[in-house]
C-alpha cells in the first residue's frame, strides 16, 4: 500500500512546479536541486505513490492520467499545510508574517501595480513579492500555489477561484505616423480590424484574449496575426517603425501618442473596454489577501 510522510512535501512540490513550468530541469532549477537530484526525488515519490505521475519526453514532462489526480490532491494538501502556516505566523503578530506573493499581467504590472505597492507600504502591509507573467499564466501559478494573489486582464471565464473587480482600461489601436490608417477619415470596424494582419501578443495574454473577445461578440474571427510577439515594448516599437496596426492598452501607449510615435485609430462597432480582475484561492486564512484587495478596488461613486 502507498505510504506518505511528511518529508515526501518537498516532492510533491517539485512534482507541482514539474507540471507549472512544464520541465523537470526547470523545476530543479526553481527548487536549486541538480535536474538528477530532483529526477530522483521525483521517482521516489512515484515509487511511494506506486504510480507514474509524469511523461517524460524531449520536449518537456507532462502529467500521466494519474498525474492529474495527484496533482489536485497534492494542491489541496500544499494549501493546507500553507494556512497552517500561515496561522501559526500570525500568532507571532505583524513583524512574522511571510511575504504577500503576487502575480500580475503584464500591463497591470507595469502601469498599476506601482501605485497600488506605494499605497500598500504606507498602509503598513506585508512586504510583497511580484511576478509578472501573462493572464493564462498567472491563472496557473495562483492554481498550482506558486502566487497567493493574481491580476489578470483576460475576459476568461474562471472556475475554482475567488475574483473581484478591481479596475480596468480600454484597448487601442495603434499605427506609425506614416501608416494609411493613421489618414483615415473614419474609424475602422470589426469587418476591417478582422481581416487586417496585425501585430499582436501571444496566446494567453490578457490583450489578446480581450481583443478576440470583442471581435467574437461582433460575430467575427481574426485572420492570422502579421506578428504574434510577447512583449509589449517590442509590439510598440514595431508599430512605430511602420510594420503595422497592434492593439495595445491605452495605458501602455499613452506616452508614445503623447509625443507622437503612434498614432490612435478610431474605433467604432466594437466594444474595447475591459475590467482587471483580482483572483486567489479560497482559503481559511485570506487576511493580508483581503487586505489588499480591498485597498485596490475602486470606490463607490456617490452622487447627491
């Protein structure tokens, strides 16, 4: 019969960071093990178990069937002896508790979260650790236990976690100063913005699941992109030199339209709006998590 102790807790984790990052040698790496100490460990816990968890192949190591089961245990038993641990530090008040580990999209990341940090220290909260990633990303890491409290920008509909609005922006197009669309007479549409190559950020990010949202609810489907790249930097500059239209926050374009490197397109016929959403799993300890929620979501509007 399969026998755990508690000492078999570190290989559930690597297990768990195996399948969050998608490759032993990178779990080995995130856990400062050699890739054979952590492929020991591992088969350990497989002999343990009496089951094969993972696949392992030249592109990676992915779950077998009862991988996947064990890997849902394996979450809810991390995250029970996380708020164990959690409760225990606050019994030696404030000055122990562990640092707030959050996880944002990226232009939240990069145009929001400052603010909200600035805030957080003068309201005296825990000392935050911040990852950035994209949207389908950060969904995974407050899954599998790597982040306590995500921000995300995809429209995606999410099962198993706790959300909260917490603000939100529009999306823009965008062009070079020397672009056809930058002369238009009149904005483009869904029709246009649907057949038209343009340069966006991958699958998974939060601007792109948001853009195809808008397209699709006009009853639309994007053609092929003329460029799919991961960096919101790289996307302006490309737009900039002239290789085409990107959609892009407003929040990350406002400085080049200021000075005039892009060029805004009007839009009309799709809504371009979107909302930032908090997420986190439901826990029996959430204080520092509730915490900073409520700090960052808008306040109610009263009018008299």
């Amino acid at each position: 019969m399969p026998s755990l102790r508690i000492e078999n807790l570190v290989g559930l984790e690597l297990f768990l960071d195996t399948l969050r990052l998608g490759s032993i040698s990178s779990a080995a790496r995130e856990h400062h093990l050699s890739q054979p100490s952590a492929t020991e460990r591992l088969r350990t816990l497989e002999r343990k178990l009496g089951v094969n968890l993972l696949r392992r192949g030249p592109g990676g190591s992915g779950p077998t069937p009862e991988g996947e089961a064990v890997a849902e245990w394996a979450r809810e038993v991390l995250g029970a002896v996380a708020r164990l641990q959690e409760g225990v530090t606050a019994m030696h008040g404030p000055a122990a508790r562990h640092p707030l580990r959050i996880m944002a999209s990226l232009t939240i990341a990069e145009y929001v979260v400052p603010t909200w940090l600035h805030a957080h220290r003068i309201a005296g909260g825990p000392q935050v650790e911040l990852a950035v990633g994209n949207s389908v990303a950060v969904i995974r890491a407050i899954i599998d236990g790597g982040a306590q409290l995500g921000f995300i920008e995809t429209p995606r509909r999410i099962v198993g976690l706790r959300t909260a609005i917490v603000g939100g922006d529009s999306l823009a197009v965008v062009v070079a100063p020397s672009h056809p669309w930058a002369r238009r007479r009149g904005p483009v549409g869904p029709d246009l913005l649907a057949n038209t190559p343009l340069l966006l950020r991958e699958t998974g990010s939060g601007t792109r699941d948001a853009f195809e949202a808008a397209l699709a609810a006009t009853g639309r489907v994007p053609t092929e992109p003329l460029a799919v790249l991961a960096s919101t930097t790289t996307l302006k500059a490309a737009s900039a030199s002239g290789e085409g239209p990107s959609v892009l926050s407003e929040l990350a374009v406002a400085q080049e339209v200021a000075i005039g490197t892009l060029v805004t397109v009007p839009v009309t016929g799709l809504d371009l709006t979107r909302q930032f959403r908090a997420v986190w799993r439901p826990s029996a300890n959430e204080a520092d998590i509730q915490r900073f929620v409520k700090m960052v979501r808008p306040k109610p509007r009263w009018s008299g």
